[in-house]
C-alpha cells in the first residue's frame, strides 16, 4: 500500500477556508443542491480538504472549546476530548447524505476507538426525538451534542462547518488537521486518521 502524503501543498487552507465560508454567508448557497432547514437558511455541499489528505502540522490552527447537551440530555464539555484524535461531524436526520455517510463512520469508529480516537457528532437544525430516531435506526453508538441553533457551528466560525454534513478532524493537540464539507466516505476518513495516528 502506497503511502499517505501529509502535506497539503494547495493555497493557503485558511484562505479558502474562509472563502468559502464568505461564498455560503452571502447567498452562493442556491442551487439544486441546497437543502432547505426550517430557520430559512440554506446549506450546500461543496468541496473541502483533498481526499485523503491532511492539513501539514506547521499551518493547522487550534479548534475552538465548545460545550453543549448531548442528545441523551447530559453536559458535554469539548475538554474531555482532550488529547485525542477527534472526528467532529455536523449532521442532521432530515440529510441525505448524512444517511450514506454516518453508518461508514460507525464502522470506522469501531475499528480506531481503541487507539484513543473519539467521534463526537454535532446534531444541527433537528428535532431532537428525530434525531434520536436516526441514532438507533443506523446503530450509531458515538455521542452526539444537540445544536438545533447552530451555536456549536458558530464556534467554529473559522471553518465551514454550517454546510451539512461536515466534519472536522482534530489532531492529538486539539489542532484542525483536516475539513470536509461534503459526505465522506469510510475508507477516506479512516486514511487521514491513520496518517495522524502515525503521527502522534
């Protein structure tokens, strides 16, 4: 097996980060492929960090803390994810994608939580007995915060995580190593997380 390349070597990532963020913020997000939420907004599915790559460790920023109820009612505080590598994924039970995407990140969930890998998944825009529903319906048995507002989201203003779904992948010192703002498949999630296991 070839091996993986670490370096991301496309303009400067916060760059278009932010581009991105600016083109969702200012109505670029019409289109065939919008989903319509119930506050009005809109949110699209567009591209993010290469497959499969990983952002180099000298230009990746530190996520920000958040905390929050997860879905079963209980607090949740970002720190107690502390010193793991972290997959973020902001999802919703009325998506699409999200329905392709999450019974993939439980199969690689399974495989890498041993190894001091923690999923966590930020539940947007949702009613919360809806989105319990979708957890049991897919066997999911990673933790999800409930943010019907948003306001996890707005945390990480930096990235585009108000596109659903979208997931950020945190290396061991809580820094953003990698973004996606589009469904990602099993094998391409479980590539970066074997880099940044390698890594650490």
């Amino acid at each position: 097996m070839p091996p993986i390349r670490t370096r991301y070597r496309g303009p400067d990532v916060r760059r278009v980060l932010l581009t991105l963020v600016a083109m969702l913020l200012t109505g670029c997000t019409t289109g065939s492929d919008a989903v319509d939420v119930s506050n009005g907004g809109e949110f699209r599915f567009v591209a993010g960090t290469p497959g499969g790559e990983v952002i180099d460790e000298g230009d990746r920023a530190s996520a920000p803390q958040f905390t929050g109820v997860l879905l079963d009612g209980s607090d949740f505080d970002s720190s107690s994810l502390s010193g793991d590598i972290v997959v973020l994924n902001f999802w919703g039970s009325w998506c699409a994608p999200c329905r392709l995407e999450t019974p993939e990140f439980q199969e690689v969930y399974d495989e890498v939580s041993a190894d001091g890998v923690s999923f966590l998944g930020i539940n947007v825009k949702d009613d919360r007995q809806l989105a319990r529903a979708f957890l049991d319906d897919k066997g999911i048995t990673y933790q999800s915060v409930f943010d019907p507002r948003g306001e996890v989201a707005l945390a990480f203003s930096d990235y585009p995580a108000n596109a659903i779904p979208s997931t950020i992948v945190l290396d061991r010192d809580g820094r953003v190593a990698a973004v996606y703002v589009a469904a990602v498949a099993g094998e391409e999630l479980r590539q970066v997380l074997d880099t940044l296991l390698a890594q650490s």
